[in-house]
DNA sequence: CTGTTAGCGCGTTCAC
DNA sequence: GTGAACGCGCTAACAG
C-alpha cells in the first residue's frame, strides 16, 4: 500500500497553496476556471484520490446513514433495504446495516456505534423488545434526524413510514368473512408494538361490524417465528372449528401451513395474511389464500428519501412528514364457500 | 448539538497528557490501572464519547467492511449478509453494503467509494457483467483484503468462498436421471460467471456419464431472472418431449413453474434447483422437486470471519484460504416414474 | 509508566 | 482570486 497523493503533492507540483487546491477540488466559486482545470488536470495526473475520512473528520459529516432492522434475512426488510441502498447510492450516500435480533440491547448498541460513527441520519425498523426510546432520543439530539419505517413508535418529532395497518387488517378479515368464516383465528404479535395493536384492532373491527363475537382464545399472541408457526398451528387444532386463519405475518402462517400439511391435517380453508412478501415467496400460490401485499421496496425508497432531504435541511416540524402508504389486496382463487 | 467533550478536556481537568488519557482510554498496557480509573471515571463525568473519524483518519482504519452483492432483496443474498453482519458485528466491524444490480460500472463505483471511505476489506459476489477485475485487483492494492464468496472470480491470490458448484449440479442431474427423465433442459446462466460454467459442466458430465446425449438446444441460457423463466417456460413447451429440469437458480425456475400453473400447462415430472433458498420460499413443498440447498448463512458466517482475519495479519498467501462448502441434496416426494 | 512533539489530510477562517 | 495558518480529535514515535 503504497502512499496515497494528497492536496499538498498537487499543491507543491503546481505551486499552488493547497487551500486553492482544495477549494477548486470541491468546486468552489471562488477559484477561477483556468485554474480549476489546471488542478483538475494535475489531480488525474497524480491519481489523486481525496481521504474521506480527513473530509469527515473536518466537516463532521459521512455521507452515510445506518439502518437497522430486526433481521436482514426477513423478506420483507431485505426488500425495504434494498429500496434504501438504492435511492441512498443515486443521493451518494453509503448505508451501513446492523440488525437487532429482535433484542433492545443489541439495538441500542447498535444506535451507539452509529452514533460514534457519526452517520447522518437513522433509518430503523425497532425491535420486538423496544419498550423504551431513551436511546433513540439520544440518537436524535446528538447524531441526526430519524426515520421509522414499518414498525413505528410512538415518539414525538419523528416522522415514519407504515402502511395502514388498521386497514389492511380489517380489509383481510372482512375478506374472510364475506368468504364465510366465522371463527377466524388470529396470529398477533407482541402488544407494544403499534403495528401488531393496530392489525389487532383491525381484526377486531371487521369481526364486531359483521356481529362475530371477539373470542380471546381466537387470539394468537406470538413472536411470529418459524418455530413459532408450528406452536400455533398445534393451537389451532386444539381449537374447535376454526375455518379461517388471519395473520399478522407470513413466516409464521407459512410455518402452519406448512406443519398441516407435513402431517395430512385439514387446513383451515381461508387463510389472510398480511406483510406478505409477494416477489420472494411467489411460488405459494395457494387457493383459498388472501395475501395483502406491502410496498416493500417502495418503502424503502419513500424512507430513505425522507431522510435524505432531512440530513440535507434540518426540517424544523418532521411530525407531519409521516406517510401511510396504501397495500394490496390480493386474493388466489379464493374458494368460495356453500 | 452541542460542542462534545474530547481528550484534551478530561487532560486539562486531570492535568494529564492527553496522550496518557488516549492510552488509558484504549485500555494500553502502558498506562498504571490507577490512572486509568481516574481517567475512567473523569471521561463518564464528562460524558466523553470518542470520535471515531479522528481516530480513522489517525489509524487510516475504519472497523468497516464492504459488501457487495448483486441485489440485496435475493433471498439467498439477504440470507449471507445476514450471517456477515452477525459475526461482524461480534468482531466490533460495521459492515456497508451495496448493490452492483449486475452491473460492472454500477459495480466498479461502488468499490470505488468503498475504497475512499477506507473499508478494511471487501466481500463480494460479482455481477454477472464484471468480466475484468482492475478495479478489484486496485482495491487489493490501495485498499485491503477480499474475500469472494458464491461468485469466484479468477483472480490471484484471492480467496473464494463457495459451493462445489459441479458437484451440486452433478448431483442433482444424477438424480432427476435416476428418476427415469431422460430429456432434462438445462436452465444456466451468463458464461463468463464460473458458477454457472460449473453448474453446466456437472449438467454435462452427469449426462455423458449416463450415456444420455447432450442437446445444445436443451441448454437454455439466460439471465435467470423473473421475467426470464416465463421466457424458458415458453421454450420448454416449444421442446418435445421434455420429461426434467434441471436448474442453475430458483428465481428463474420458479417462475416457469408459476408460468406453467397458470396457464394449465404441463410441468416436466421432474426439476430440480441448484441455489435454492430454503428458508425463505420453504413454502414450496411440490412433489417432483429437488432442490440442492446451500449453507447460505453459514456461507456468509465463514467469509466474514475470514476476512477479518485476513484483515488482522495480513496473511502472506491467502490463495490457500478458499474453502468449498457442502450443499444438501433435498428431495421432496419424488415421484418416482414407471 | 508518563510527557512532548508532531502530524494524519482536509476545510476554513482570515488576510491580502 | 489566492495564500498563510490553524484546527478537527486522536494517536505514533520518541523521549525520559
């Protein structure tokens, strides 16, 4: 590794004072054109190639935002950070991921070294066990500015990025029903996330405007893992009569789905899920399956522009840029039933 | 935000060198424990966190590796970024991602700004464009280690993580073979990329091994994409009597099977997937399916720690460090023909 | 063990 | 429009 050529080499090459240098390097109106060229020329000549890191040590910027997310695997977010690196790379900005596992510790690392790191703005989808936003906050006066995307929190200032949740809830329910269930299970996740409360009531909704008694037990409150499919799918044989199935996600519906079939057992014969990854898992076309489709790429692009245009001018009011993007009911061959 | 605290604060109100206060905070051996609780303590008091950019400008080290994939929302993508972040991050290294969309320019920029912003090394998986390798062997050069992984390259002195890509193929040939096809197409992809040269080779040999003739015309190349495989499935049916498939990637050949479904159309009795992702489309459980699964994120855990290592103590010949891993053939109650 | 000195490479004052 | 000088915050090198 040999040594890298500064401003200084091209400064001494050209006898010219480096600020110069360093001012027709950035383009700076104050440096005439004939000169610009000049070093432009000498620069390509030496190789020279600026050290970011002195820039970013001067100028306390990266370029760079940090995402985190629960995990990268999941469909659904590898979708969402893809969106990002997009629009990210087109503004010039880098993006470094960490993900939480789920864990408020890890993420709470996470956020510190990003801090330290001194990105310049957050994008991040809270983990399962973020109860608090202490260190979000602290992101916030000290780092830069935040966006939520998928699970929002309640904090204020902060703007994020959701479907609507209530929505698409009640639209998958309501599907369901007007298909003729009537004792509809539903598999929730964890209650202080605002997206699973909001899918909740969504399906509570669509339940009592159709006179269907809420029946607790109907209430399937699990972390939503692969692992976690195969406990609720053993619950719901348990239960008597379930015709329909609403989930609040895909990997633990799938993983039901999935353990029926492995061992013959019926199938309940509607089946709503919503946060379905539709480009990866393409290959599930199951009759009697509704899916409800979220924007995930689109997200991301909406999330990260945001954020963008926040790090650019320190928007004063951020509340209001929220954005609830619309979702997509999508029904396969939904065998209607006599 | 306010001005942040930095060593020479906790140096003044200690009247300690600053560079003592750096040693102790870096937890030197040179520096007494008494001290260094003094120091400890006064940095706390303080609120003192370190700027990380004025000690990458210092080192000229970052903690930081780069990935570089060919789209991050592929399963089998978003599944080893997700094993190099895990074991990153337990190595204290921030990783930054980006995604070259299969293209060389796209690709050789990103390595570009990878290398200003001073990554420790880089993980890559070529585009299916890149054909020359100047600007990877210049990060070699200026910048640090790499370590390919799923896509090798051949280039010198580089390590490569990956499959045995003819030894999948083979296998899975070997088996729709057994199985009684006889007429197998062959779904592979862009030449140049080693993998898929592979991929056809054991195609190839598995048939020549079995005395079943090669067809040019039963070798499909494509770009494997979504959009391909409804291309490819039209191709199949243009073809007499094809009674297998045999597939270099899922994406492609699940959406000739979804191309086939739709319209009513006859699925070969037999196909069979190399690089298919398991956990992420597990819910494809079709009867007449084979599918080689690679160890994905153990794909991702392996490269990671690899190039850490590398990254520590410049290895003199790291050509020895490639490794192969195993795949796993899995079939899903295969039919077997008469 | 601790202090001194001297940068890392760039951006940004201020002068002129 | 250009130059001189300084500082961002930290650490390496050399003293002692």
């Amino acid at each position: 590794m040999k040594k890298k050529t500064t401003i200084h080499d091209i400064s001494k090459a050209l006898k010219i004072n480096s600020s110069t240098v360093s001012r027709a390097l950035n383009n700076s109106p104050r440096v005439s054109q004939k000169t610009k060229d000049l070093i432009q020329k000498k620069a390509v000549e030496l190789g020279y190639q600026k050290n970011i890191l002195a820039s970013n040590l001067r100028t306390n910027k990266t370029n760079t935002i940090g995402i985190i997310v629960p995990r990268i695997s999941r469909n659904f977010f590898s979708s969402v950070i893809s969106g990002i690196e997009e629009t990210a790379y087109r503004a010039g900005y880098n993006v470094v991921i960490g993900q939480s596992l789920e864990s408020l510790e890890r993420e709470q690392e996470l956020v510190s070294t990003l801090l330290s790191n001194r990105v310049d703005g957050l994008l991040i989808s809270v983990s399962m066990g973020t109860t608090n936003y202490n260190h979000l906050s602290n992101f916030k006066t000290n780092g830069g500015p935040i966006v939520f995307f998928d699970r929002p929190m309640t904090m204020p200032n902060i703007p994020s990025i959701t479907i609507d949740d209530y929505e698409a809830s009640y639209n998958a329910t309501q599907h369901l029903i007007e298909n003729g269930c009537k004792n509809i299970v539903h598999f929730s996740g964890f209650q202080k996330i605002e997206l699973y409360k909001r899918r909740m009531q969504g399906y509570v909704a669509a339940l009592t405007d159709n006179n269907i008694p809420v029946r607790p037990e109907y209430i399937l409150e699990s972390q939503l893992s692969e692992a976690d499919g195969i406990e609720l799918a053993k619950k719901v044989i348990s239960l008597p009569k379930v015709d329909g199935i609403y989930s609040s996600n895909d990997t633990a519906a799938i993983s039901a789905m999935q353990y029926f079939k492995k061992n013959g057992l019926k199938i309940p014969d509607d089946i709503a899920i919503v946060g379905f990854n539709n480009d990866s898992i393409s290959a599930v076309i199951e009759p009697g399956l509704t899916t409800v489709n979220q924007p995930d790429v689109e997200m991301g692009i909406i999330a990260s522009s945001l954020l963008i245009e926040l790090i650019k001018k320190t928007i004063e009011s951020p509340s209001e840029h929220s954005k609830t993007l619309g979702t997509e009911l999508i029904i396969r061959q939904s065998s209607q039933k006599s």
